[in-house]
C-alpha cells in the first residue's frame, strides 16, 4: 500500500473515461484499493429494497474511481497539476502543485 497524494476534500478532474473532464470534491478515499469517491462523477443507478427508514426504488449514487484516472486542480490556473512535496521553513510537509507551485495543504 503506498501512500497517497489525494485527500478528502480536494478538488480533482477525471482526466480518462466516461466521465472525463468533470471537476468534484473528493468524498472518501479509499487506500487499499487506490479509488475514491468523487462529487458528481461516475454516478450509476442502483435498485434499493423499501427498509424501515427508505421507501426503496432506484437511487443515483456516485461509485468508486481509480485514483490514476483523476488529477488535482491547480488553485492558480484551474487546470490539472501533478502533486509535490515540500518541507517549510517551520518543519511542516505540505503538498505543493508542480504547475504554479502553490501549497495545496491549508
């Protein structure tokens, strides 16, 4: 398992696929299996049973998507970026983006 350089939160762009070229919000991520679930993207069509608390029916969801299918937004140009890393001048490692060089990490 490696470590990944997409967290909750952040802003991606499906860059191959069906659904290439929308923009979401990472809603989890999912580490062992390297996907994740993103706001609005790859949403599929499930058949649910009527349970105590859902009257049931067909529910739109998003499902998972490989992580190598999606890249970060840059927050300078709006366009995809490839991820750093960064040690500050106080010790902290940040994410940095590689097009503009600004810190992705609050």
């Amino acid at each position: 398992m490696t470590k990944l350089k997409i967290k909750k939160g952040d802003k991606v762009v499906v860059i191959t696929g069906r659904d290439k070229g929308k923009t979401g919000e990472v809603l989890r991520v999912l580490p062992k299996e390297a996907r994740l679930i993103v706001q609005g993207v790859n949403v599929v069509k499930r058949h649910t049973r009527p349970a105590m608390g859902n009257p049931g029916g067909i529910v739109e969801k998003e499902a998972t998507i490989h992580i190598s299918n999606v890249a970060h937004i840059d927050p300078k140009s709006s366009k995809p970026t490839r991820v750093g890393f960064k040690t500050l001048t106080d010790g902290r490692k940040v994410r940095v983006s590689r097009r503009s060089g600004e810190v992705l990490d609050a």
